[in-house]
C-alpha cells in the first residue's frame, strides 16, 4: 500500500472546513449556515466515536467537504454536516430515532430545507437489496432526492477515504470479507454518482474502492472494542440520567447480539461451504 493511497485533501475539522467553503467561493450567508450545523453538531455528537475509534464528527466533517467540493448548494452541505441526526444524534431524549420533536428542534436551528433533506437522508438506505433498484430510478428522483442520494455516496465515499472499514476489522479474515464486500459493492456506488452527473466523484470513488480491496494493513493498530456502529465514551464524571442509562445498556447488549449473530451466520456459511 502506498501512502499516498490512504491520504486525501478532504476537510477533517471544522476549520479546515470553513477553509474550504471560503476557497470554494461559498458567500458568508452560506458559512453562517454551515457554521451553525457544526455547533449543533457539536452537541448532538459529543464523545461518540466509529468502530474504528474515529471521531464521529470527523466523518461528518469529512462528508460535507466532499459535498463542498462539488458546488452543490449550501443547504445540502449542511445536512451532510448533520446527516447522521436522527441515528446517532444525541437529542437528551430517550427514544431513538426520528420523531416530530427532534425536527421542530433541527429546523428551528437551520431551516425547513436543510432539515427536509436530512429527513429524507434518514429514510434512505443503500442496502445491497435497494441499491440496484434505486440505480435504475435515478433519472426519475426529484432534485431533491437526487442530493439525498448524493448525500448517502459521500457518507460512503468519506468512510472507505482512509480505510476505516478496515481498521475496523478484528481479523484478517474480516478484512478479506469487507474487501470483498467492496469489490462487489463499490462498482454499484460508482455507476450511481455517474449516472448522478458528478463524474469527477465517481473517478475518486472508484479509485479509493480500488485501492480498499487491495490494501494489505497490519492488524495491531485496530481499536479494541465489540461495537458494530457508532458509539458513545462519557468522562468518567459524567452522571446519566436513569432511563438514559438503561437505553445505552439495551443498546450495548443489542450489539452484543448483532456480533454473535454475525458470528454464527459465518461459521454456519463456512460449514455449508466444507459439506459441499
């Protein structure tokens, strides 16, 4: 693996960010904007990381300055900058997941348009079952879905940027499965941001894909933990609230069982694989 390989020019911290925005001719009126996403970031994110021990609001970083590269409209930058709201944002509620309140208190903050499109994001998934279907309907989107899809390509494009995925895996067993997963799955996300118009997108993603697959990392200096998504660190003086703390144990033990579903579903495949 070169170095070159596993770097890129993308934003990291909201400064370089802001940088960007400013270099890419976004007028102030739009960096307010963004600039208010990232403050309400700041909130809804706090001590959350990927299970490769990347700073969550790093990623989301990260995917607004590939959507900032591309000149699209200030409003989808930022809810890229937020695209993550309703799934891992953090709003002091017990309920996870969307809800009527959570968008009042989202658009109060940064408007109806940037508020409907991470909304629609969060209703949008790119599943290998929808993936091909929502390839042949592209030319049928509003103008509106079509940067919602865009969204989801740079969520996907930024994770894969500097090989997350694996240094998310355990083992080199789980390497080789997500870079095969890769291999069959990158192509797809590729035709979609041609057939989208952002050619220039699809070249690096096709690129980064490519070098995923054939990237060969040592294991040792993976972050040790049993989470499969997003979590959360509190400092050790932080108090939570009762029913707080009960929802984040139900969720610990769900992925628990996730890991071990995953797990048996594997070893079951392999013993399939031995009989034929």
């Amino acid at each position: 693996m070169s170095k070159e390989s596993a770097m890129h020019a993308y934003a990291q911290t909201n400064v370089q960010l802001f940088n960007q925005l400013q270099s890419e001719g976004y007028s102030a009126r739009d960096r307010e904007l963004v600039r208010l996403a990232y403050e309400f970031a700041m909130g809804l994110f706090t001590g959350l990381f990927l299970p490769s021990g990347k700073t969550f609001i790093d990623h989301l970083v990260g995917t607004a300055s590939i959507l900032t590269s591309l000149h699209v409209p200030v409003e989808v930058v930022a809810a890229g900058l937020l695209h993550a709201a309703y799934l891992h944002g953090d709003f002091g509620s017990i309920k996870k997941g969307i809800s009527n309140a959570k968008r009042v208190q989202l658009r109060q903050v940064l408007g109806d348009a940037v508020e409907e499109y991470i909304a629609r994001y969060d209703r949008l998934l790119l599943t290998p079952q929808n993936i091909s279907s929502l390839n042949d309907t592209l030319d049928q989107l509003s103008p509106i879905d079509r940067y919602v899809v865009l969204m989801r390509l740079a969520n996907e494009f930024e994770h894969h940027l500097d090989f997350g995925g694996l240094y998310f895996a355990h083992g080199e067993k789980q390497q080789r499965g997500y870079q095969r997963y890769m291999e069959s799955r990158g192509p797809q996300l590729v035709t979609m941001a041609e057939r989208l118009g952002f050619r220039s997108l699809a070249a690096e993603m096709q690129m980064t894909f490519r070098h995923v697959a054939a990237a060969e990392l040592p294991l040792e200096p993976y972050i040790r933990c049993n989470h499969i998504v997003a979590y959360a660190i509190t400092p050790a003086s932080y108090c939570e609230r009762l029913p707080v703390l009960c929802r984040r144990k139900l969720s610990d033990f769900r992925q628990l069982g996730l890991r071990i579903l995953r797990r048996a579903k594997f070893l079951y495949a392999q013993t399939l694989s031995r009989a034929a």
